[in-house]
C-alpha cells in the first residue's frame, strides 16, 4: 500500500509537467540552518566551463538561497549542531544547551528527542538548477562510525526540477549497547505550467531511527579505574553485554528506540491574474502576475514509536519505573499514528507588480487515527498483551500577511493559526515581525513576537499511550502558554551579531522523574542573550577567531535547569595560502558550558526529564582540533575531538578524563573523524 502511495503521488507531479513554481511561495520565514548567504562558487555560471547556477526554497518560504561551500565548520555538514549535547555516541538522543521551547500548537505525539537527525518537511528543499548537480559526502568516525549523505537535482525542463537525498548514520559507540543506525530519505518535485498558472510540489519523506539504549553507566567511578581504560567494559543498566559489532549492514537493536516515520505532501496552486511580457533585442519572456490564488494541499503521515527490550532486566524496571516486566520475555511498548490533513486557502494580491506581498486565508482538517500496543505486562496481574485504538479529530483555521518590499529592504510578516473544534480545540498561534536589510555598512535587524497557546503533548496527556505509564493517575493538564519576544541585529563590517530572546511562560509540563509528568502552573520568564563576532589579523586577515557566547537566566521558581553561559570558539588560520585553488581552514575549537543540574534522560520513555539533585559532572572545556579544506567543489574535514580527556590515569596516559552530556551518560575520549564531501556538475 505503502508503495502505491509514493507511485501516486509522483505520477500526479510528472503528469503536469507541461505547467510550473512561482518564482515566490507563501507563507511563515523558517531560518533552516545551512542556508547559504548567496556568496558561494557556484553561484555564477559559464556556459564554456564546468559550472552552474542552483538555488533553492523551502516550501513555505519567500526567499531563493545559495549552496554554501565554507569549510570552517564541519557542524554545517553534521547532523548534530554545535550547541547541542548528547548520550555519548553519534546518533543518541540529544537536546540543546540554548533553551527553546516547542512553538507550535495543536497535536504533537511527545517524542522529539531524535528530531536532529530526521529529514522533514519544512528541511525539504525545491532547487532551480541550471544543470544536474550531485553531492556525495562520506564521515568516517572511530569503530567503522560512517555517515552517508546522497544528494541529487536537475532540472528536467527549465519548469520542472526534481531533487533527491539519502542519508546514513551508522555507529557501533565506544560504551556498551550505545549502537545507532539511521536511514533517511527526501524527495521533491516542483513543476509549473507554462503559462504560469499552475504549480504543483511534492514532499516524500521518510525517517528510520534506531537508536540502543543503555540507561548509562552502573557506577561512575569506574571510569577513574585503570582497568576500565576499555570503555566497552565498563557495566552500564540496560542491554549490557551486547558485544562490538562493526558491521556496517548490521542494524539490529535489541535493547532500544526504534522511531519511523512517512510523509507524502502534495500542493497545488492556480493563480488568477494579469499577463505581460518583456520584450529585449531578441526574445520575448512571458510574465504573469497574480492578483487572487487558490492553494490545495494534502499531506498524509504515519508514525510508528517503539521501545523494545528483549530481555528487561526486572530490578532495573522496578527501581526506575515501578515495573515487573517478565524477564523470559520481551517488553515492548509501541505508539502508532496515521495522520491526514486537507488545508484550502486563498490569497490576494494587493500589488499587481509585487507578488511577495498578499494576504492569506485558509482553513483545514486533520484526521488522526492512533493505535497503542504493548506486548508485555506492566504488572503481574495484566495480561500478555493488550491493544487500544482512538481517534481524532481538528478543524482549524489559519491567515497571514507578508509583505516584502521592492527595494527587498523591509520583509513584515503577520501570521495566526486557531484550532476551531476537535482534540486540540482552543490552540492558537500568532505572531508578527518585520526584518531590514539596511546595506552593507549598516546591517541588517530583525524584531518579532510570538505567542502560542498549546496542549501538552499526547503521552504526557492521554493514558491510552503506551508510554504514558502514569495512567488513571495522570494529572488533569491545563493548556501551556508562551509568549517570545527576540531581536537580531547582525552589523557586516564589525562582523558582530547580537540576539536576545525572552520568553514568559505558564502551566509548564514536565516529567518529574524517569515517568511521572507534573505541570508548573506559575509564571516564570526566561531571558537569553547571544553574541557572535568574528576577529581578524594578519596581513589577509587569514587569522581568526570565531567566537559564540550565550547567556540564559531563569526568573521564578520553574522546573527548569539550563547552563548560564554557553560559548564556542575557533580560533585558527583561514585562507590560500598561496595557492589560488586551495582553501584551507585548520584551528581549535573550545566549548564551554557553566556547571548546572542539566536534565538526566528516560530511556524507555525517550524524554529528556528534570532533575535537582546532582550537577552533571564537567571537568575540563570540549577542546577540538581540526583541519579543512576545498579544491573547488571538492571538501575533506580533518577533526580531533575530546582532546581534554588526556591525562595520567594511575602512571597510563591516555584520554579517560571524560565530561558528561547527563548524569549518568559520559561522553567518549579521543575521537577521530575524516570526512570526504564532493559536489558534481553533471
């Protein structure tokens, strides 16, 4: 079935291929990281040399971004972001260090703590391409550690561009059962009518996440033990003794998450308007202006979220969880969702000459259908296995207004979305903001609020969740509210960029413990303060320093635990030298974090939860060396990472003097990666 759906809807986008994307797409401006600035060597083409022109845009975006091609931060090729930490092995369940909150309302099944490494549909992309472009890149970390990314676009005819990506993650972890083996895939595909009335874009994502759970290490104090210097003997709570396996084939996770996911999104749009032309020495190009737009999209999802533990080891689920699983059989607890949405809007356009400024009105329909299972007894007096099913429903409503200006100076967006009726009724967003690009000298500012009224998620909320194991004792949830007020200003010639963000918040949900969810009901506010800024010396100032700070204060009494300061920092060489082609970048890198009481982490729940009692133990500043460069389109990373684990350990140098990303869960010491990235013009 699964299959015929994909056909579907990919034969649908193919069959209009005589007809095309407006150069200019509605909706709310996401910042996607990794956006070029435009500034990037395939930007520019020449017919005669092996070159392009390629831009892209996200769905629900106005602005066209370039292909970025620096080589001074491995993150932006990574799919873990600099500011986050994580349970000590590539692909574990991670959060950031800078608070952010979820700022969106309606449904939201509550598992998000392996979003990172996910493909979606505000990442997917829909490039313009002058000629097919291919991108191959290929890491390889410590224990046959491997990341693959495939991408692939073109533009069949200068109306109708398809692009596909594939990534990768496989990683065995230095710890025992800390394996992780991802698969992600993305398909686009955009085409437009000739005569500039029509347009139709298609999403096909679709996510396999598997990751091994430990439950972290028995006893910390064995890492400070010459005779565990071998971290995979060092004893951890869950799925112990699974053995190293290198196998790069191999994905089996016998104590862990598994997480898969399926989108197929299809739009259409059909625009009502005036047509021209523009007439030059020897050709004639059509142009059409919308005055009014009618937009169909549907979109269908599914989702599946696992935790399964072939053996439980029943003290472990009795101490954490007041469990008693059968230790002769496997525990299994499985949530289960199939989501359809149709959403109809309509715009206008006020400036026959401007079509980046109209209003919006829409409203939709989602449809949910769940399904819970468990395959284990959670008592000795339930039975085997039990399955529960519901179902859902949400009308809701949603306008905007964007207005981006001809001189692209001012870019003002007002937007709303409220939920009419259904199992989120009562949910809203709204906000408003408006960004200037004041030139080169000045710089640019953006300033905006935001303002969202949201359910908790569904397994804090619901007991018919599998992993809400609280059940009749859930706590009646009243609806979050948060508002967000934030400013960027970033000034070019001093390199420096300033952010501030603000955040008043009530009836904060959270778990208390390995599975007991609580709500603060009080008002509390968060305040955040960033800095960036680039130095720069030497007679090309070749040599910089790059570096990022971070303030965040909790005020008020909230269950809520961040780090106060967070700061990065490279400092090192980049440029020729001397060689026109070669670009090079080679440095250190230091994170800092201040010590706090950072949340520790559910396995079986996969949820990050409050805890009070112990600071997470960091003993030295995150220190990296690293060394990068390009030859045209062709990039290779050099990284050395945790070099400030090195010590004497009981007369044994060595690089055991390991941080912690929680309590219990202790990052690895010295990591090597070697990373190859290569982009083809076909």
């Amino acid at each position: 079935m699964k299959f015929y759906l994909i056909l579907l809807f990919v034969v649908l986008g193919y069959c209009v291929q005589a007809q095309d994307p407006l150069g200019n797409i509605s909706g709310r401006f996401r910042g996607i990281k990794n956006a070029g600035t435009g500034n990037d060597s395939l930007a520019k083409r020449n017919k005669f040399e092996d070159s392009i022109t390629i831009s892209y845009r996200y769905l629900d975006t106005l602005r066209n971004y370039k292909l970025d091609s620096s080589i001074n931060d491995l993150t932006r090729y990574y799919p873990i972001p600099a500011e986050y930490n994580y349970l000590g092995n590539f692909g574990n369940a991670a959060q950031s260090y800078i608070f952010s909150p979820m700022l969106k309302s309606g449904w939201d099944p509550g598992f998000h703590a392996y979003d990172i490494y996910k493909y979606t549909v505000d990442k997917a992309r829909f490039f313009t391409t002058t000629r097919p472009y291919s991108e191959l890149n290929y890491l390889l970390g410590p224990r046959s550690e491997q990341f693959i990314h495939i991408l692939h676009t073109q533009n069949i005819k200068p109306n109708w561009n398809v692009h596909f990506e594939y990534q990768l993650l496989n990683s065995p972890g230095m710890y025992q059962n800390q394996k992780t083996a991802h698969n992600n895939y993305l398909f686009t595909n955009w085409v437009q009518s000739k005569n500039k009335r029509y347009s139709n874009y298609i999403i096909i994502v679709a996510n396999k996440l598997q990751g091994s759970e430990n439950g972290g290490i028995s006893d910390r104090t064995l890492l400070d033990s010459a005779s565990y210097s071998q971290r995979d003997f060092v004893p951890v709570r869950l799925g112990g003794n699974t053995g190293y396996s290198a196998n790069f084939f191999s994905t089996n996770i016998t104590t862990g998450t598994k997480y898969t996911d399926l989108h197929l999104l299809m739009r259409q749009q059909y625009d009502f308007g005036k047509k021209d032309s523009l007439v030059t020495d020897s050709t004639v190009v059509p142009l059409f202006f919308p005055r009014i737009r009618l937009e169909h999209t549907i979109q269908y999802s599914k989702y599946s979220y696992q935790f399964t533990d072939a053996s439980p080891d029943t003290g472990y689920y009795r101490q954490y969880y007041n469990l008693n699983p059968d230790p002769d059989a496997a525990y299994n607890k499985e949530d289960n969702w199939k989501e359809l949405i149709n959403d109809f809007s309509i715009y206008t356009y006020p400036d026959a000459k401007n079509t980046q400024q109209f209003i919006k009105l829409g409203a939709g329909v989602q449809n949910l259908s769940g399904l819970f299972d468990t395959l284990a007894r959670q008592s000795n007096l339930e039975p085997y296995g039990y399955r529960q099913s519901a179902t859902y429903y949400n009308i809701f409503g949603h306008g905007e207004y964007r207005n981006r200006t001809k001189n692209q100076k001012w870019d003002m967006t007002a937007y709303g979305k409220i939920y009419f009726a259904g199992l989120n009724a009562g949910d809203y967003e709204a906000g408003a903001s408006i960004q200037s690009l004041l030139g080169k000298k000045i710089g640019s500012l953006t300033l905006g609020a935001q303002n969202v009224n949201r359910s908790p998620s569904f397994i804090m909320t619901y007991a018919n969740s599998a992993f809400n194991y609280m059940k009749a004792a859930t706590p009646d949830l009243k609806k979050e509210n948060i508002t967000h007020l934030y400013a960027d200003i970033y000034q070019p010639l001093l390199k420096l960029g300033l952010t501030g963000h603000y955040y008043l918040m009530t009836n904060y949900t959270y778990y208390t413990d390995f599975y007991r969810i609580n709500q603060y009901n009080s008002l509390f506010n968060v305040l955040q303060i960033g800095l960036n800024k680039v130095f720069e010396t030497g007679k090309t100032k070749q040599w910089k320093w790059r570096t990022e700070v971070y303030f965040q204060q909790v005020v008020g009494g909230a269950p809520l635990n961040i780090p106060t300061i967070y700061t990065r920092n490279r400092l090192g060489y980049e440029g020729k030298l001397g060689y026109p082609k070669l670009n090079l970048a080679a440095g250190f890198e230091v994170k800092y974090r201040t010590n706090y009481k950072g949340d520790n982490y559910s396995p079986l729940l996969g949820q990050f939860f409050y805890q009070d009692a112990v600071t997470v133990p960091y003993k030295l500043p995150d220190i990296a060396a690293y060394v990068n460069f390009r030859i045209n389109s062709f990039k290779a990373f050099v990284r050395a990472e945790n070099l400030n684990t090195f010590r004497n350990l009981n007369g044994n140098w060595g690089f055991t003097n390991n941080n912690f990303a929680a309590y219990d869960y202790a990052y690895p010491g010295l990591l090597i990666r070697v990373g190859i990235f290569w982009g083809f013009v076909n």
